[in-house]
C-alpha cells in the first residue's frame, strides 16, 4: 500500500460548500479588479507557536494543505470516516519542513484562507490586496486547540484510555487540547478529548472505562483518534470476547485511527497479529511467564474469529535506544529542522534525526509482514505493508534482539483507517517542551490523519 501521507486534500464528505459563513465577519468579497497579490506565512502547531513557547521550543506544521477558496469546504466529520483523496483547489501549496508556505497568486479582494493538516483545519476570511503580499500573524497560523465550526476552528475528536505508564495526554494539554501544571503534567481535559480510564488518572473527567468503550462499536466509531498508552492489565481481558475484537476492527475499517504504545500492544497485536511480530521477552521480568507476541495465525479472516488462547500480551523488558534515527525523509526533514530539549537535559539543543535518544522501550519488533487483506472494488488483491517511521538498537540482547529494529510503524489491516504502534512511552514523566519522541507522535497524530490514496478493501 502506499505511504501515508498525499499531496491531495479531501473534499468527498458532505456539500461542496456550507451555508454558515459567519466566521471571521461573513462571506468572501466579489472580487475587485487588478493585479493579483500572495500570501506567505508559518503553520504552527496547536498553542506552540513561539509567542506561546518561546522560539526554542514552538513546532511547526510540515505537509498542511493551504488553499484560498470563495466557499467554505464542507464540515469535518466528527467521527470515524473514509476520506479518499481528490485533487486540491488550483492555487493550494503545502508547508515545508518548517511549516513556511507562500501562494504567490491571489485575485484580489476578500476569501477563505483554510489551512489544514488531517482533521486540523483553521477557515478564516482574508482581504488580499492587489500588488501586495499578506503575511499572516503568528495567531493566523497556528492550528486550533478546541472545535468551534461557527469560528472556523476544527480538530480531532479523541479518546484516550489513559495508561498507568505512558502520560501521553500530557502533550494534549501541551496542544491546548487540556491543561497543565507548571511541570508539564496533564491537569484537565476540554469537550474535544474524552477520558477513558485504563490504569491511569481520570482527572475528574473521565466518561467511562476503556473495557466500556471498546464494547460500544458505535460509540468507538464516534471518535477520529483512540489513543491507547502503555498500561498494566486493567482491561485486557476484554480481549478474549470475539465481539470486541470486532469493534475493533471495524473502527479501523471504518478509518478509525488507533494509536497504542509498548505494553498495551495487546490492543493492536491481539485485534491485527500478522503486520508485526514483536519480539520474545526474554529475561529478567518481561513477559511474567507468558508470550510476548500474538502469532498471525491467531486470525482467521475466512470467518473472522480469533484463537484467543494463541493471544500473546506484549509485555517485554525495558531499555532506552541511544541511536534511534527516522527512516521516512520528509519526518526527518521536519525534525531535524528543530530545537528541543531532551531526556538528558532542559535546555533545548538541536535535533539530530539520525540519532537521538528513545527512552523507555518496553518490548522490541522483530519483523514487520506484509499482508493480503482483500481485494478493491476492481476484485484486485490489496496487500498492506507496514511502514517503520523509526528505529533503533537494543542495547540487550533480549530474546536475540540485539541491532536495530522498527520502534515506531503505521500499517493499514482493514478498511481505510490506520494502525500506529511504538515500542516506547511516548511521555513518561512531566517536563516541560517536548522530547523528540514526543514530536514524532505529535507529527504521526497529524499524519495519520490525512486523506487515504489507498485501494479500499472491499
């Protein structure tokens, strides 16, 4: 299958165009004669532009779709869907590495600038001068935190079964997504991400328990994203019902988005065994005496049932990766770009996507397998193949898991969602800034997202 990501934008959901131009003061201008203008700016990230964070410490938005347009685009849904990729507005560019783009021709007069990067999207209405080039603000550039249709503003809805080890929400709020304390830490949730409880906090605002979520289809099919962080066991023995394993799926086929890191790998490993064969424990205390990964045979797509008592529980040894490096150009193009702190030190130092340092690995991937998972509309076979974004050694020789391996990799196994694993705790402990590994899931939360060019299976 192909790679993530497209130089395309979706516009196959919903009307053409919608009747609530009330963002920014109304409707876009005929337009005046004369020569055109442009307009040029900087994509930043949801609340982390540099008036925000400080220069060292802002993110940009590499591969967002900019476009001007006379008609708003349709509404976002706010749910599971499949968007299949169309050709964009004539005119639309895309920001580079550093989230810096220009449209250098604009008719003059007043339109919608939309700026977009997966379910991101920020409309608001501009006046384009002739002869003159417009430079958007900080503000008008940086991507909403908080859903408001009527402002223009949209982005995911998510769910996050928040872990006992991985405090992945902790970046939510770094997004303006929540809220955090002076040390980093997640101290409240607003109406866009929901709180599922599996093993971790409920910060007062949790609306049920993962197991609940995972066993209401259509309640999992409400969200774009579910976030599943590395946990102990609090719910996995959901696992072995068939019916939840088919929720599950079917978000997934759906185009869902799932998310899940290290030992809470049962939720992807279990549900979708044949992509990636993590490796065995081995020694010390990972595994706790059971198996580690889940073998491919443990699904039989004839009939779409799993062996349950095949089920390995993705529980491994802990190590850090000294020498992780991105494998996917335009990833590496956009990190290496920046400035961040690490878990070594506070003060923010320029990023070498070659290597740097993943802390807090739990399990290892042994391989990554190409599957058949259907035919198209065409009767053509689909094959997905999953794609490591990152890698990195083991420094321990775990079950024969020394060298390099995949930490991070998407695969696509039913539908036209996707499926996003990571060996390690993308945040384990407050600080504040974000630690490369925690930029890469803020840019594979964005990537993950866009339009799919892929054959959907039938």
């Amino acid at each position: 299958m192909a790679a993530l990501g497209c130089a395309l934008v979706a516009f196959s959901c919903g009307p053409t165009q919608r009747t609530d131009n009330d963002a920014n003061g109304g409707t876009a201008d005929a337009r005046p004669s004369g020569p055109p203008g442009s307009v040029r700016g900087r994509v930043w990230a949801p609340a982390l532009n540099p008036g925000a964070v400080g220069a060292d410490n802002a993110i940009p938005v590499a591969g967002a779709a900019v476009y001007v347009v006379d008609e708003r685009p349709a509404q976002i849904p706010s749910g599971a869907y499949c968007e299949p990729c169309q050709a964009t507005p004539s005119g639309a560019t895309f920001t580079d590495a550093t989230g810096n783009f220009l449209i250098p021709t604009v008719p003059p007069g007043r339109h919608w600038l939309v700026i977009q990067k997966a379910q991101f999207r920020l409309e608001q209405l501009i006046e384009i001068q002739s002869d003159v080039v417009k430079d958007l603000t900080e503000e008008q550039g940086t991507l909403p935190s908080k859903r408001d249709y009527a402002a223009g503003k949209t982005v995911p809805h998510i769910a996050i079964g928040t872990g006992g080890y991985d405090h992945l929400e902790n970046i939510m709020g770094k997004m303006g997504m929540g809220a955090v304390d002076a040390s980093g830490a997640f101290t409240m949730t607003f109406g866009d991400i929901d709180i599922y409880t599996n093993g971790g906090g409920d910060y007062g605002a949790a609306v049920g328990t993962l197991e609940g979520l995972v066993r209401d289809g259509n309640k999992m099919r409400q969200y774009n994203i579910i976030f599943i962080p590395c946990s102990g066991d609090s719910f996995t023995s959901a696992l072995k019902d068939q019916a939840v394993l088919r929720n599950i799926r079917e978000f997934v086929k759906a185009g869902g988005k799932l998310y899940v890191t290290d030992w809470s790998g049962e939720w992807m490993d279990n549900v979708f065994p044949a992509e990636v064969e993590l490796g065995a424990a081995g020694g010390g205390f990972g595994g706790f005496g059971e198996k580690t990964d889940t073998p491919a045979s443990a699904y039989n797509a004839s009939n779409d049932t799993w062996n349950t008592g095949s089920f390995g529980n993705a529980d491994g040894d802990a190590y850090d990766s000294n020498d992780a490096s991105v494998l996917d150009p335009k990833l590496s193009a956009w990190l290496g770009a920046q400035k961040s702190p690490t878990p070594d030190s506070n003060t923010p130092t320029q990023i070498n996507p070659t290597r740097f340092k993943t802390v807090d690995n739990w399990n290892w991937i042994k391989q990554l397998n190409a599957v058949p998972v259907g035919v198209n509309a065409q009767g053509m076979p689909v094959t997905d193949t999953p794609k490591a974004w990152v890698n990195g050694s083991n420094p321990l020789p775990i079950g024969g898991g020394a060298g390099k391996h995949p930490l991070t990799v998407t695969f696509e196994p039913a539908g036209c969602g996707r499926v996003l694993y990571s060996t390690y705790h993308t945040t384990e402990s407050a600080h504040t800034g974000l630690f490369p590994q925690e930029r890469i899931l803020l840019y594979l939360m964005m990537e993950i997202g866009v339009c799919s060019d892929n054959p959907i299976v039938e």
